[in-house]
C-alpha cells in the first residue's frame, strides 16, 4: 500500500514590537528580514503589539507602529490583530497551569537586592537569581506578604537546553546556570515577557520566530516553556545586531535611526528597504526597492554573520535616493 506522503508545515512568522516609543531602523530591520523569510517560503506574516505595560505603552504608539509599517509596504495576513493588554485572561489562565504544577512560587526581593546579592550574566549582564525566596517557608511567605506584594517567579530546573539556529547555528544553555529562576509575573501584577510571548506564539501557531541576536539566549526558557505548556516549539533565526560605527548597538535615542525622523526625509519607503536589503546581504549595492520586489530575490543564507555597521550620515545617502 503507498504511503499517504507527508505534507511540509506551513511557515507562520511574526513581528511583535513593543510600542514604547517610535519604531527605529532595527525595528524596520527586524521586521523586514522576519517578513521576508515568512513571506518568500510562501507561509504567513503575522502581527502583534507586545504592549503588557499600557503605562509604557500607549495606543498611540502602537497606532503609529501600523502606521509605518503601512508606509514601508510589510503587510500581514491577520485582520485582527492581538494587543497583549487585552489578553491577561490568557496569560492568568497559562499562569494557573504552572501553578497546578508547583512551579512557581513568590519572590519578595527588590530590584537593589537582586543586583547586589545576585552575579550578572557573563555575556550580557542580565542579573542571574539564585533562587533566595524559593527556600522561604510558608511561614516566611505568609509574614512577607504582610508589607510586600511579591512578583512570581518559576522554577527553571538544572536542565540544558539546546537548539539549532537558522543564523548561528547550534546553541545550548543551561537553564539554571543561565538564567536562574525567571519572574513570570511582576508584583503589580503584570505578566511577565517570558510568560506572554511563549503563550502567544503558540496560540497564534507561530513556527518561525526572526528577531535580534540580543534575545538569543532568551530561547532556552521560551523552549521550556513551550513544552511545559503543551505547544510545539518553533524554529529560531537570530540576526546580527545593527551597531554604531564606534562599535555601540543602534538604539532608539539615535535620531537618525527614528521613523519619525526617516519618514520626513524620505519621500518614500523604497531607499530605506533597499538599504536594509543591502545590510541583510540580498544586494550588492544599496538601491531603492519595494518590500514585494524582494521577495523572488531573498536567500536566508546571505544574511551576514556578524554585526553590521550603521554610518552617523547612512540617512543623507538614503534622502539622495
């Protein structure tokens, strides 16, 4: 009897900024390189706005974060787009399930005692818990909480997790080591990135995930996490950070990086993309292209393998454009 042949999953990418300010060149970067490697495999393009503190947060800029994406030509294939903070109902109920399995209990210590007590990360000075409130007695919770609402940590085991990016290749961290155990929830109640992004992505079906070199190690907990939750685990590509030419990684507080900036220099999106382009490795020589006219042309494996450097003046070359 001839097998019934087995049909190849469909990608589902996604770009899932946070609207706490204006989108900035390696946000266009990101979500150009994500929406090329989603769209060019024939799958779908999903958005989300990762807004979980609305205080930092506001519409607005969420409003202006579709706005520019607009005027850049990425589209997406999801009418409705998810706002995290109008899914806490979701997050409250995945939070419930890691309670059901003990792992997550209450941790009362403050920002300055994390710092002090605690060694940063070796590679990105990311503060590494060691696990002090885990060992409180119910005795020690039930007195603490009388002054002091706690955040919720969970539980990360001495556990290696290990996996094959699309960009750097094989990576492995040890959950404990790395990481330690990570907050899911902050003591005003707010869920926690970790917790949020896992539960969205596979709810949302996501199999690829595109975003910067800096989260990297942030897969090993999402991976735990996906699997603790019963999801399927996706498939990462990191990208090599955008960087000063004085070696410092592009931030927002660059102007010359901003949309706002950008978009009153511009004319038209076509000199940004084919710059962009040209950064991911697609092009010989920066010129101006839409989005779509990428497509046919775009190969995963030209995207560089190292930083990419980002001249002070890179916009006065675009606006000649």
């Amino acid at each position: 009897m001839n097998k019934k042949p087995v049909s190849k999953q469909k990608v589902v990418g996604r770009f899932a900024p946070s609207p706490s300010g204006r989108m900035h060149l390696g946000n266009v970067y990101t979500a150009l390189a994500a929406w090329l490697c989603a769209k060019s495999a024939g799958g779908k393009f999903l958005l989300r706005i990762e807004d979980l503190d609305p205080v930092r947060c506001p519409r607005a800029n969420a409003d202006q974060i579709i706005s520019d994406l607009e005027w850049l030509g990425i589209t997406w294939d999801n009418s409705d787009i998810p706002y995290q903070s109008e899914r806490t109902s979701i997050y409250e109920s995945f939070f419930q399930k890691l309670r059901d399995l003990q792992l997550v209990y209450p941790c009362f210590c403050s920002r300055a005692q994390l710092h002090v007590a605690d060694a940063p990360h070796a590679s990105d000075g990311r503060v590494v818990y060691a696990g002090t409130c885990r060992r409180l007695t119910p005795e020690e919770v039930q007195e603490k909480s009388r002054t002091r609402q706690p955040a919720a940590r969970l539980i990360l085991p001495d556990e290696d997790i290990t996996f094959c990016d699309g960009q750097y290749g094989l990576q492995q961290f040890n959950l404990s080591h790395d990481w330690g155990d990570i907050i899911i929830r902050r003591s005003d109640g707010v869920f926690a990135y970790q917790l949020a992004v896992t539960a969205d992505d596979g709810l949302m079906g996501v199999t690829q995930v595109v975003r910067g070199s800096d989260l990297l190690s942030s897969s090993a907990p999402q991976i735990y996490l996906f699997r603790i939750l019963g999801f399927q685990v996706p498939e990462y590509l990191h990208l090599p950070m955008l960087i000063t030419e004085d070696g410092v990684r592009l931030a927002k507080r660059d102007k010359a990086a901003d949309m706002g900036f950008l978009r009153q220099q511009l004319t038209g999106p076509e000199p940004l993309i084919g710059y962009i382009a040209w950064l991911l490795g697609q092009i010989r020589k920066p010129e101006p292209l839409k989005a779509t006219d990428l497509l046919p042309l775009f190969d995963q494996k030209k995207i560089p393998g190292h930083d990419l450097v980002v001249p002070g003046d890179y916009w006065e070359y675009l606006r000649k454009r």
